[in-house]
C-alpha cells in the first residue's frame, strides 16, 4: 500500500522567508500528484497538479516539484505572507484513480 | 469555477443517532470519492464510486456506514447508529479522471455527543 509521509509536521517562519515543505511516497508507479491547502474548519484547495510526466509546475509564488524516481515532491513557497497560513497536504494520485494523502505540514507565518 | 457542493456544513447529532451527509459532484465528473477526515489527520478513503458502482468500499465501516450514488450524479452517505469516534469532518471529491485531478468540497463537521 501506498504511504505518503510529510515532513515537517509543523513549520513557523517569519513573513517574507521562503520555505520548502517536503513530501515522500513509497511506491513511485504514481499517476499524478497534488498539493492541496486546506484552511483550519474547511475543505481542500487544490494548489498544483504535476503530471507524471512533469517535474515542475508552477502558479504565482508557489512552484511544485516531482522526481518519481526518488520518490519525493516538494512544495517551494516564496516570499510567504501571513494569508499563506494553513496546512499544506500533498497527495498521489495511481492509475486506479485513488488519493493517498500525507498528513500534512502546518505552517504558521509570523507577520 | 464548478465546485462540489456538500450539505449540511455542520452537524451535532447524539450518540446512537442516525445521520446523513449529501454531496453533488461537478457535472459530468464519473468518480465521487467520501473521505473522512480525523482532526490532525490526513483523509482517509471511505468509499469510491464510478458512476453509481462502488470500486472501493474496503475501508467503509458496513455495520454503520452506508452509502449510495442511485443515478450515478449526487451522492449520500449515512451512519447509522453514530458513535463517538465517528465525530471527524467528512469530505467529497469527484474527479474526471486520474489526469485531471480530485476536487474536493467544503465537508460537513460532524460532532457526535
């Protein structure tokens, strides 16, 4: 079985540092992976799906990356913001369309 | 933006109550995940369905835990009776297909006292 693991489980940096959030999955026959912000209380926003055949993919401050081989994706945030609080999770995505999730880096901005 | 909508966003319910959460998909998105969700936790899969079949049902809990997808769109899962350790937010997703990614809902938060 699939098992995601995210590392840090919590991070606190002060506003205007850019950060790296970590993420490490056992088996690298993966389909996809996602990267999802969930807000304290609420659902999940999808930030960045990276394609198998991608080793990057980027929107605004955030750029996501993919090596399948190592079994490693990593979520690069620049010049955080106090907005930029909440707990990031990453997820892989196999063939058989399932969603194996980490548990999450929560991550505090001081302002 | 198509979202996918879920109700009620909150709900109490006693010990030993039923209870039951909806979930309509993106249209035209054939696979519709329920997840839950435990407080510090990453989702967990409870069940998964392609058009109205379940593919995955070996996590969801059968002797209290039902759910259904009768038309193949909106979806309902219910628990009946409710415990304790059910309290958890419980998320839907659907997805058109493992290239196009999972969207998720806003969950309902589900306490039981």
């Amino acid at each position: 079985k699939q098992e995601v693991t995210q590392i840090p489980a919590a991070l606190s940096v002060p506003e205007g540092e850019n950060l790296v959030l970590n993420c490490s999955f056992t088996d690298s026959a993966i389909y996809n992976l996602q990267w999802f912000r969930q807000d304290p209380g609420k659902g999940l926003t999808s930030l960045l799906l990276i394609q198998s055949s991608q080793r990057e993919q980027t929107s605004g401050r955030l750029n996501a990356s993919l090596d399948k081989s190592s079994g490693r994706s990593t979520l690069y945030i620049a010049a955080s913001q106090p907005g930029d609080s909440a707990t990031y999770l990453c997820a892989v995505i196999t063939g058989a369309n399932n969603l194996f999730f980490g548990t999450g880096t929560r991550l505090t901005v001081i302002p | 933006e198509a979202e996918v909508a879920q109700s009620p966003r909150y709900k109490i319910t006693e010990k030993s109550q039923a209870v039951a959460f909806w979930c309509d998909p993106i249209s035209g998105h054939a696979t519709l995940y329920w997840y839950r969700q435990i407080l510090g936790q990453g989702p967990e899969l409870l069940v998964q369905f392609q058009d109205e079949s379940v593919v995955d049902d070996s996590q969801l809990p059968k002797d209290r835990f039902s759910a259904e997808r009768l038309k193949g769109v909106d979806s309902t899962l219910k628990i009946q009776p409710a415990e304790l350790g059910d309290s958890a937010m419980y998320l839907c997703a659907s997805s058109r297909g493992p290239s196009g990614g999972y969207t998720f809902g806003s969950g309902t938060r589900l306490t039981v006292v």
